[in-house]
C-alpha cells in the first residue's frame, strides 16, 4: 500500500479534510447548506483551515434583512386635552342600575357624581340610581298599583290608588313601630308625647292634584297633629283628624290644615290637595294630640272615600 493510500484511510476514519474542498462525508458541509445560529443566509460558515481567518459571504434570503426595528407608538396622554365625556354615547337610563359609568343625562350624572364619584368611574349601581331619582331629580318612567303607566312628567290618564303602610315611613325620635291594641294593626306610636315625626316618601308617578287620607286616631278631643308637605309651611300646619272632638279609636281622615293661631276647625285648606309632578314628595307629621297613627292613602281621585 502506498502512503498517499494510508492517508486517505486516517481521513476517512477520523472525518477531517485535508483539503478545503471536502465531499459530502466532510463535517464543514451542514445540513441543507446553513450554518448553525444564522438566519437569512446559505453558504458554507465553517471555516476548513483552522489557520486562515473565517469569513462568511451571506446571501440574502427575498427581502427580510437582520436589522428589523420596531416602533412603538407613543402613548402618552395629553394633560392639556379634558377629562373624557361619561355621557358621551352612554343610552343606559339614569333610572336603572348598570355596569357602565354614568347615564344618559348629563345633569343628573353631574349632580350624583358630585356626590358619589364611584358612579362616574366604575359603575352605575342601586346607590347611583336612588341618587338620580332623589336629589338630582332625574325623570323616570312612572307605574300605579292599579296597573296604569303613565309617561313620566307627564299628567295622569288614568286613577292611580295606593297606600303606604307606617313600616314604609322614616320614624325619628320618640315614634316607633307598634301593633294596635284594637285591631287596627300596624302603627305609629309616641307613647311619651316627645319629639320626633313620621315621614312617608310617596314616589308620585304622573302630575295630578293629589288627596291624602290619613287613618288619624281619634282618641276624644286628642285627635290632631303637626303637618308639612314638602317641608311647607313653616311654623308647621295643624292637622285636626276629627274637629267634632269625639269619638275613640281610628278613623279615616282627609288632610286638612289650619293656621296655629285660628281656632279649631278654621282651614286654611279642607282637603289639603297639593299639586305634584311626577318624583319622590314628602309627607311629615310630628306629636300634637294624638299619639298614634295608622297608614295613609294617596289618590289622584277627588270622589274616592276609603273605607
């Protein structure tokens, strides 16, 4: 054997080339033609003769190119611009309960957010709405417990009849809740003649001149109380149950008023019948005579008579 044969033998056993063109069996040859961690680029990227420099012609690949840049944009907010509008493109009612911030009347988002600013910022919940419907006022869709709907602000169309029982009144002071000895069931009762009033909050649903009827009791001469509606007048009225001074126990009576300097049964106004538009109105009685009260009727019928 000759020793350009034994040559030939220790490269193929070992795998070096001794050339710088080695065949397919040469390790510098990878796979497909590219080099290990290149991208973009064929050829090859190994260096054959470990005692010349390495150098590397790339080709490129179409027209991607290594150094891609991307930008970001520039999100900064401009401190000068206003605040974003909650009411803009906002049709959810101001009356009812909702995840969004705000509603759709700007006044009445104004006037509840300047009292609750949660409702400007995460949501329009049960606290919002009683907000709107309350102080700020806003106009809601109004019903009748005899199954009429009436537009709201607008006048009554139909008889609209309901009752509110003393649990629905804000007692203060020295009333509170009780149960009748005679069969009246549920009361207010002052038993130690002190301070305090009954209030009941009707939600009026439509505007209509309305009469109230209270189930006043009718104890001998101590039949009377103090009365305002919506907080008028001042000095407060005189409600007199029954100006005949007799009887005993509880009766029907229409809501009347008379001047504390006039004498008994003088009335400024018999019925008392406020004019109220559509919302929440209040009716407020404090201790006079009588010590107890039952519930009290609303219509917007000058005929009706409970019985």
């Amino acid at each position: 054997m000759k020793l350009s044969d034994r040559s030939w033998i220790v490269v193929a056993a070992t795998g070096l080339c001794l050339t710088t063109a080695c065949g397919p069996t040469g390790v510098a040859a990878e796979t497909d033609g590219e080099s290990e961690g290149s991208s973009g680029t064929t050829g090859d990227a190994t260096n054959t003769n470990p005692t010349m420099p390495m150098t590397t012609t790339p080709t490129t690949v179409g027209d991607v190119t290594s150094d891609v840049t991307t930008d970001t944009p520039d999100v900064t907010t401009d401190p000068t611009l206003p605040p974003e509008d909650t009411t803009a493109g906002m049709t959810e009612s101001c009356c009812e309960p909702h995840d969004a911030p705000g509603c759709d009347d700007e006044a009445v988002v104004d006037c509840v957010c300047a009292q609750e600013a949660a409702c400007c910022a995460f949501s329009w919940d049960e606290v919002c709405v009683e907000l709107a419907q309350g102080d700020c006022m806003a106009v809601c869709d109004g019903g009748t417990t005899e199954g009429t709907t009436t537009g709201a602000g607008e006048a009554c169309s139909e008889v609209v009849t309901f009752e509110m029982m003393p649990s629905e009144a804000t007692l203060s002071g020295a009333w509170m809740l009780g149960m009748s000895m005679v069969g009246e069931g549920e009361i207010s009762v002052n038993q130690m003649g002190g301070p305090g009033s009954i209030l009941f909050e009707p939600d009026i649903p439509c505007d209509d001149t309305w009469y109230i009827w209270v189930r006043a009791f009718n104890n001998g001469s101590d039949d009377s109380y103090f009365a305002t509606l919506d907080g008028e007048p001042m000095p407060e009225a005189i409600f007199e149950g029954d100006c005949q001074n007799g009887g005993q126990g509880y009766i029907w009576a229409p809501l009347n008023w008379r001047d504390q300097m006039a004498g008994p049964c003088t009335y400024v106004e018999d019925p008392w019948a406020p004019d109220w538009t559509t919302g929440v109105h209040q009716i407020e009685f404090t201790y006079r005579e009588a010590a107890a009260m039952g519930r009290i009727l609303i219509t917007n019928d000058q005929d009706l008579v409970p019985m």
